[in-house]
C-alpha cells in the first residue's frame, strides 16, 4: 500500500493498522507458547511446558518471570514426593492479553486474506 493509496486515508478512519495491537511481552514465541498451554490446563508443571516448547530451563525461568512481573501467570513452587515442581497458571490478565493477541492476529490474517484491489487500480 503506498502512501499515495486512496484506501489509507480509510484505514487511518477505521484504526490503526492490526500490528499495532500485538503486545511485544505476549507476541514473542515463547511467551505467546506459555500462554496458549496454560489457557488449556488449569495448572501445568515447567519440566511439561520446557518439553512442549522445546526450551531450556534457563530460557524457559526467564520467559516465566516476565510473565509473572507482568502479571500474566502465577508460578507455585512446591513438591511432588521430594522433587521440588513448579506449577504455571493463567491469571486473568494473562487470559485477556492472550485473547487480545488472537484478536490483532485474526485481523491481520483477515486483512491479508481480503481480496486485492483491481489491477491498475492506485496502490497495486
């Protein structure tokens, strides 16, 4: 779309562009992957979530500590038998950034999958 494009004077009316609705703390892929397998669960285990998302542990603590001073998850720390566990949940925050994440990625799908303007027309 070029600046020159009689269609962006219509997008600036109706809203900015849908990227401009994606949260960079919920975005990047891990994240985004912590999330969606703890809106499918009440409580999943870490050693589930680092399997699931092909993560080490290292990578996958730091992911769940920006989540966690976000506000997005709750982490439980606690045992089963005698190995220490740590639990991951959804908060409602988390639930509600999760879900206006899908809501940016379903209108950006959208707009990509809207058909294009005629050949020749301004912006093609």
């Amino acid at each position: 779309m070029s600046v020159e494009d009689p269609t962006a004077a219509r997008d600036d009316q109706e809203g900015l562009h849908p990227t401009q609705a994606l949260d960079d703390t919920v975005h990047q892929r891990v994240r985004l992957g912590v999330l969606t397998i703890a809106r499918e669960a009440d409580r999943v285990e870490f050693s589930f979530m680092k399997k699931q998302l092909a993560v080490t542990d290292g990578n996958l603590s730091r992911h769940l500590k920006v989540l966690e001073e976000s506000g997005m998850i709750n982490l439980e720390k606690g045992y089963a038998g005698r190995r220490p566990r740590t639990w991951v949940t959804l908060t409602r925050e988390g639930a509600q950034a999760l879900d206006a994440e899908l809501r940016a990625l379903r209108a950006l799908v959208l707009r990509l999958e809207a058909p294009r303007s005629a050949p020749g027309a301004p912006g093609t």
